[in-house]
C-alpha cells in the first residue's frame, strides 16, 4: 500500500505546481492580448460593450451568443471614443479600404444634358408630294410611265391627252395670235384671253407659247412633270379615258424625307423642337445624318404609348429609302447648371438615396440625398444633399453603408441618436370605452400566441374576434379622442382576413402598430393583462414591433426557428398605474 500512497502524493502536488503556474503566466499572457482576468464575454459585460455578427451586422445583442440568422459566434464591438462616436462618419483603415476596391468619384457642377433614344421610321415628306389632276376631259392617247416608282425629271413627258375642249382652246389661242400679229394696233388682249383659258386647263406658259405659234392645234397635247421624283401612284393607263378633277398621277420627291422617331410617353416633357438630332440607318453603317426636329405631334399613341418628333433628312444621293427604321438621338439640355455625380454612386433603397461621402483620412460619411433627372454619360442629377467639389464613393459603397448601418443600429441599441420617442400622455376614456378596448386587446394577445407558437399548419389565423371587437370599439369611440385610434385598429384588423398565413404576418405589423398606439393612449384592464411587453426584432422588416403578456420571447413574425429572435424595448403597466 506504500507505493499507491507515494504515487497519489505525487498527482497531487504535480497538479498543484500546475495550477501556480499557470496562474503566474496567465497574468502577462491576458495583459498582452488586452483581457482582464477572467473570461472574454466577461470583460466585454463589465464594460457594457455589445456584441454583433460579422455577416449579418444588423443582428445587436448585448450579450455573447451565436447569430440567429448563420448560427456563427456573436464578436464584440469595439466601442469609439471622441468625436467619433457622436458623428455618422465612420473611420476605416487605409489598408481596408483599398482592399475593399473603394473608388471615388468628384461631384461635378454642368449642364444636365440628356440624350433621348428612339426608333424612327422614314416617310415620304408631305411638302414633297405633288398631285397631277386634270381640268379638262379627254382620253390618254401615249403613256411615257410604263410603272409605278418611276423615275422622272422636272420637264419629262408624262401623257399625251387627246381632248377636244383643249383642242378648241389652242385654236382659239392661234387665231388670236394671227389677229394680233395682222393688226396695226398690235392689240393683245384677246390673245391674253386665250392664253389665261390655257394656262386655267393646266397648261404652263411655255407650253402655250409654243402652241401659238402653230398653224393648227395639234391632236394630242404631251402634259409634263412639275418636279423631279419618283411616280408613286399611276391610275391611268394608255387609252384611259379621264374627267375633268380626275387624278393621273401622283410623284413625290424623295430629296427630302421625314423620319417620325416614336418617343415614350416619360421622354416627351424633354424633346423640344429646334432640338439637335441624329439618325443612325443599319442600311448605311458609315453615315450619321444630323437634324433637328421640326415637329411634334400633340397626341401619344394609346397603344404603344409613345409620341411622334419629326426630323427632315436631306437625301440627295436617294441612298434612303421611305420606310427605313434608323435609330434616333434626340439631344435636350435640361438646365444649363445642376449638380451631378454617377449613378453608382447613390444607393437606392426604395424609400431614400443615400451616398458616401469620402471625408479623407479613411473617414467616409453617409449622407442623405434627393435626386433630379438623370443625365448622360451614367451622371445624374443631385438636388440636395451634395455640394460639387465634394467626393462621393463609386464603387464598395455597400461595404461602407453596411458598416454606417451597424454604426447607427449600435447607436440606436445603446440609447444613442434615433432611440424611440417616448408615448404620449393617455387619454381619459369612459367604462364602455375601456370594456371594448379590453375586448380587443385580449382577441390581439390571442392572435400573439397563435402567432407566437411553433406553426406547420398553414391555415390562416382566425381572426374574426379581433375584428369584431375593433367594430364595436370604434362604433364607442365616434367623435370622441378615441376616434381615430379606434378607427385604425379597425381598418388593419380588416386587412387580416387573408387566406395566407405569410400575408396574414405582413399585415399583423400593421395591426401591432394600431393596438401599440392604443394601449399607450389607454392601456387595458389588470384583467386583461398585469403588464404589457413591448417587443422588437430587428431582423424583421419594419415595423418589426408587437405586445406580449409576458417576456417570453415568442416572435410572431416568423413559423419557425426564428422564435426567440427579439428584445423587450419597455413595459407597459395597466390602467390605473402610473407608466
């Protein structure tokens, strides 16, 4: 028995000279990694740090733990001193923020020029189009178009018209020459006449000087184009016969054409006429064709939604075509001053635009910004919030901003800037009053539980107690200083009646908000609870808020393993105690 005695003596005192020095070296050791004696989390808690997650910096605990959203270990947060903990502007290493890709750009002070994109479709301008009628009958003795698109010149025999009313209209103009020319006097004005009958039936002044000096009117008198164009309508073929208003032909000059560039409904307010524009045709790859637009239409399609802006394109070599698509480039300077930054540089949420502003020395502000109309080259405009000549960050800005939202979450967690403003004073309500309000408080504190409670049925809430008894409270509180809290409970306890559970979770936050502001008006009877729980998750998009009768965390807002996710913001005593 002598040796186990001496071995036990010996476990014994090794582990004794163990613990002293591990207790010797400890000290330095925690001293050198900056923890007090003790445990990490322990020293974070006696300083009051908190604590957050990595990933998911939105998730604020003051107390260590694991994130409820990746399950990874909670860090603390390394608390600011100075004036940096009491501006939005946050700091980072240099070395970070190079790492992060960060790039800034300069907030620039110019004109707001937009360039409007539209496709455009060439037509054959109106002012081009000439009509070749005629204003005496007859029948169409030659043809000189043999189809329509017909290439003819100014002056070039169209038909020949066998009429004889025009025939008898030239012998009238030659006798009248011969009695001008025998006549001592040289008296013209019968001549004139016969000229002016002529010239009414279509013939033009050198036509009808040439048939005057004839012997005898010819058969068949040739009529002649007015322009240079192509023939776009022949109605008429040789031996035809015609009347007097018919058309012969139609022949459009293609010198000249308009491109209707269809413009959307949102881009119309920006295109003016006078405005610079420029036409691409994938037909002619190496020509750009500029212009400016000339017309707009005043009414929009109400099919297409788009409006018509007319440009005229000189066409002297008939390269284009009518009917041609051409993308089209309407310039339109907005004002001739504003300020502007890159689009990339403002973080859109939805609700409100926010850019970094880049403060140098690795401190970046976030800073609230309204935007104007957007410009060309990706600048858009700024309206407030940004001066030019500042810098703004163009690229990593969700690092930052994700960064700046952990800075302002912490703010708000620790009772910083943007804490809950407290509720006002209650309202004094009479007994019917107070018994609906009890009525719906405990139909609400129902919905909770059913909320609250581990959830694989999908079946909707029931929630026509709550709905019931908002009626009634809101048929009490008419007129009254009640009125409009009452009447809000029961617009939003309406709104539940939705045969889906996830839908029926959305619209809870807004019943939780309705019943919150009541019970803070009025709080309910100590029957229908001793103490009300204000409770907040701040991973639930707000607003995230509900009441409980009790602190056991049961979020309403989630079916499954996101139950315990929450905190108690304050408590909210029954009627007749003092908040």
């Amino acid at each position: 028995m002598a040796k186990p005695s001496l071995a036990f003596a010996a476990l014994v005192i090794g582990v004794a000279l163990g613990t002293t020095a591990a207790t010797y070296w400890h000290a330095p050791i925690a001293k050198l990694v900056g923890l007090k004696s003790g445990s990490a989390s322990g020293g974070a808690q006696e300083a009051g740090g908190t604590w957050t997650c990595g990933m998911h910096p939105q998730v604020i605990q003051n107390t260590p733990g694991d994130c409820p959203i990746c399950r990874m270990k909670l860090t603390p947060v390394r608390a600011e001193s100075g004036a940096a903990s009491d501006t939005k502007a946050i700091t980072i290493d240099p070395t970070v923020v190079q790492n992060m890709g960060v790039r800034t750009s300069v907030v620039l002070d110019g004109p707001l020029v937009r360039t409007i994109r539209a496709v455009g479709v060439l037509e054959e301008a109106q002012t081009s189009i000439r009509d070749i009628n005629l204003r005496v009958s007859g029948w169409i003795q030659k043809l000189y178009i043999t189809s329509e698109g017909a290439l003819v010149e100014a002056g070039a025999p169209l038909f020949d018209l066998f009429s004889p009313e025009l025939r008898t209209a030239v012998d009238e103009l030659i006798a009248a020459r011969r009695a001008r020319d025998e006549s001592r006097e040289g008296r013209s004005g019968l001549f004139d006449a016969a000229a002016r009958r002529l010239q009414l039936l279509g013939l033009d002044s050198s036509q009808i000087e040439a048939l005057s000096k004839l012997d005898r009117a010819p058969d068949t008198i040739t009529f002649t184009s007015p322009i240079a164009g192509s023939v776009i309508e022949k109605p008429i073929v040789e031996g035809s016969a015609v009347s007097a208003g018919d058309r012969a032909l139609r022949i459009v000059d293609h010198g000249l054409l308009w491109l209707d560039a269809r413009v959307f409904e949102q881009d119309l307010p920006f295109v003016r006429e006078r405005a610079k524009a420029s036409a691409f045709f994938e037909a002619r790859p190496r020509n750009t064709y500029e212009g400016v637009i000339t017309f707009i239409h005043p009414h929009v399609d109400p099919v297409t939604r788009a409006g018509l802006a007319r440009m005229e394109i000189r066409n002297p070599g008939l390269a284009l075509k009518p009917g041609m698509y051409a993308t089209v480039r309407i310039e339109s300077q907005l004002a001739e001053r504003a300020v502007l930054v890159p689009r990339e540089a403002v973080i859109d949420t939805g609700e409100s635009q926010v850019a970094m502003v880049a403060l140098g020395g690795g401190r970046f502000e976030p800073r609230r910004v309204k935007l104007g109309l957007g410009a060309d080259e990706g600048l858009v405009q700024v309206v407030s919030g940004l001066a030019a000549g500042e810098i703004v960050v163009t690229s990593g800005q969700f690092l930052l901003d994700s960064e700046s939202r952990a800075r302002e979450a912490i703010q708000k967690f620790t009772g910083g800037s943007g804490e809950r403003p407290p509720p006002g004073p209650r309202l004094q309500i009479t007994p019917a009053q107070q018994q609906k309000l009890d009525l719906v408080v405990a139909a609400y504190l129902a919905i909770v539980e059913a909320l609250g409670a581990e959830q694989t049925d999908p079946t909707p809430i029931n929630c026509d107690n709550l709905v019931q008894a908002a009626k009634e409270l809101l048929a009490v509180s008419r007129g009254t200083n009640l009125d409009r809290i009452a009447s809000n409970v029961a617009r939003t306890s309406e709104a539940m009646r939705i045969r889906n559970i996830d839908r029926q979770r959305e619209a809870f936050k807004h019943v939780s908000q309705a019943v919150i502001a009541l019970v803070d008006a009025s709080p309910p009877s100590p029957d229908v609870a001793k103490v009300l729980y204000l409770m907040h998750c701040p991973m639930t998009p707000a607003p995230g808020d509900w009441l409980q009768d009790n602190d056991d965390m049961a979020n309403p807002y989630y079916a499954d393993d996101m139950k315990a996710c929450g905190e108690t913001v304050r408590t909210i005593p029954p009627q007749g105690e003092k908040p």
